[in-house]
C-alpha cells in the first residue's frame, strides 16, 4: 500500500469534488467501517446515525457555514448522499461518546524549533482509508492535513506554522458547537495561533477532545475542549504530552470520562522518554513514537488479539511535524516498521 498525496485547489465545492472523487471508494468503506461502529457501539443503525448528525447542523451553519459548500462538493464528487457525509464527518459526536481510540501525542520545543508529534491508533479495518491531503483555498489559505478519507480534517499544519494534533476521550458528554472534525479544519485555516484558540473558546466543540494547538513561533498549548471553556495545558520545560484522559480542572469538573487503563501508563512513558536527552530530528521522533514499553498496550500499538474484535486497535500513522521549518513528515502504519512514509513541505508559502 503505498500513500498517494492528493493536491486540493480552488472553491470549497470544487475542493470538495475533488476529494470526492478521487477517494469514492475509500469513502464508501470508511462508511460502511462507521455503519459497522454504530451498530457495535451506539446501538444505531444507519438511519438514526443520519438523523443524529443532523442536529449538528445549526452549529456548523453559525460557526462555519461555507465548510458545508465543501460537504455538498464531496458527497457529489463521491456519489452519495450529502447526508452520508454529514454523518461521516460527525462520527465522533455520534459513536466515540461510547468509544475513544489510542493515540499518544506530545510537543517539542527545543533551540527554536517547535515539534509537534503523535501517534493515531484506531481499528485496523480504517487503514486503507488513511488519506493525506494538500489543500490550496482559493483565499491563499495552504494546509496538509491526514485524517481519513471523506473528512474534512484531522491533524496537520498550515502554511502560517499552526499545527494541531488529536487525542479522543471517551465520554458521553456532547453539546452545543462545532463537531471535532469541523473544529479542526477551521484551526488549520487560521492565520496565527490567537484565531486557532478561539474556535475552542468561541465556538466551543461538541464534544470532548483534546487538541494540541502549537505555533512556529513557540506558542502551544493543550486544550480539553468540550462544549464549555476548554481546560489549558501549558508547556512544561517546551514539552506539553497528552493521552486519552481529561486531567485540567476546567474540564473535569465539567466532563465524566472513561479512558482505557492504558492512557495513563502511555503518558507516563512519554514524559518519561521526553525527560531524556534526545535528538531533534525527526527520525528520532519516531523512533520515541516506536517505544513498545508496557506492549500491547505502548506507545506504538499492535493489535491485542486477546481483546473482542470490535475493541482492537493499532497504531495507522505517525505524524511528525517541524512548525518552525513547516515540515510534514508522516509514516503509514506502525512508526517501528511502517508500510510507507514521506515528507511535505509548506515553507516560503505564505503570501
């Protein structure tokens, strides 16, 4: 399997189109991969997942109104329903109340430079639908964003330096403001690190998540958001890390999660490694996100076979991002031996 780059330009609805199509059949198994979900999970089928991303809707139109130019652009490009990828891009908000994956990210700060880093572990059966995209707005916005195919978003950087990454968290709060995935493409839109932090402080995210925003100019932070005031992680010596549990007052007073027993384990293994003399390089990044301490359940995760089906999951990609020099680099799979890699660049593309 080896990871095409798929170059996004002009309108939303042309941008959308493109995705579309280029990615039908991918998107067509990432539905039935959350029809399957639903049903395991939420107890819905797909008619009543469809109606429960409908509520989301006033949200998006007051908070982000011409995203939904580009969902209109997908669904026709991929020869489905808009409804289809409504529900798509508002999984989290109907399932992951009930089911959170893995992932381990941290951030970096280290002579000058800001790194932004993680792992995202989720089932097996949603490797295939991994998609990197380059997206070129025709308002002079450029980002690279990795997620899956048929999603507006997911983590990535843009051309101004700001880069967010995702960790899920299992609860069952959910309310009023921008679906995750929503939230996140309108961070990586943003011209400075001040307007990324106001989509979680302003328009607020429907459900709980944590996103950790940084910029090239150093700034980061760790945002529990929920649909209240996000709780704040500051950095600590350059380095904020971050799991699949709620730990700022702001958010656990507001929110009850259950995080798999392993959330804690995993964040203490990575400040215990980022406690350590590193190299800032890239390769050594990964090869921290490769640490199998405490395996099945490490850092860089493989499939637990003595787990239900339904509840395994493993490590898909890898994301190291260089903010300062707007370097994307990422690798398909496990980071210990991944199934392909490569490297994108944004620099000097700023108009």
């Amino acid at each position: 399997m080896n990871m095409d780059v798929i170059v996004l330009k002009g309108s939303r609805a042309a941008i959308g189109h493109e995705h579309g199509r280029r990615y039908a059949k991918q998107i067509v198994a990432s539905l039935e991969v959350y029809d399957r979900l639903f049903r395991d999970f939420a107890e819905l089928d797909w008619r009543q997942a469809r109606l429960q991303a409908k509520r989301f809707l006033p949200a998006i139109e007051r908070h982000f109104p011409g995203i939904l130019d580009e969902l209109g652009g997908l669904a026709q490009g991929a020869g489905i329903d808009f409804d289809d990828i409504l529900t798509l891009n508002c999984r989290s908000e109907i399932s992951l109340t009930r089911a959170s994956g893995g992932c381990s990210a941290f951030s970096l700060n280290r002579r000058g430079q800001q790194w932004l880093a993680q792992n995202w572990d989720w089932r097996q059966d949603q490797l295939h639908n991994v998609a990197v995209l380059r997206i070129e707005l025709d308002n002079g916005t450029t980002l690279i964003s990795v997620g899956e195919a048929g999603m507006v978003a997911k983590i990535g950087l843009n051309a101004h330096g700001i880069g967010v990454c995702l960790n899920a968290i299992r609860s069952r709060t959910c309310g009023d403001g921008l679906p995750i995935h929503f939230a996140l493409r309108k961070m990586l839109e943003s011209p400075d690190f001040a307007t990324a932090k106001r989509v979680t402080t302003h328009d607020r995210v429907a459900s709980p998540a944590h996103f950790l925003l940084a910029s090239a100019e150093g700034q980061v932070e760790g945002l529990e958001v929920h649909p209240g005031a996000p709780g704040e992680l500051s950095s600590q010596n350059g380095i904020v890390t971050h799991t699949n549990h709620l730990y700022t007052q702001a958010a656990t007073t507001c929110v009850e999660d259950f995080p798999r027993p392993d959330s804690a384990t995993r964040l203490s293994r990575l400040d215990q490694l980022l406690a350590r003399q590193i190299d800032e390089t890239p390769q050594a990044l990964f090869e921290l996100l490769s640490d199998h301490d405490n395996a099945p359940t490490s850092i860089c995760r493989h499939t637990n076979h003595a787990q239900p089906e339904a509840e395994r999951m493993e490590t898909l990609f890898s994301v190291v991002m260089n903010l300062s020099r707007r370097e994307f680099h990422f690798r398909l799979g496990k980071p210990c031996d991944p199934i392909d890699s490569l490297t994108l660049g944004l620099a000097n593309e700023v108009a």
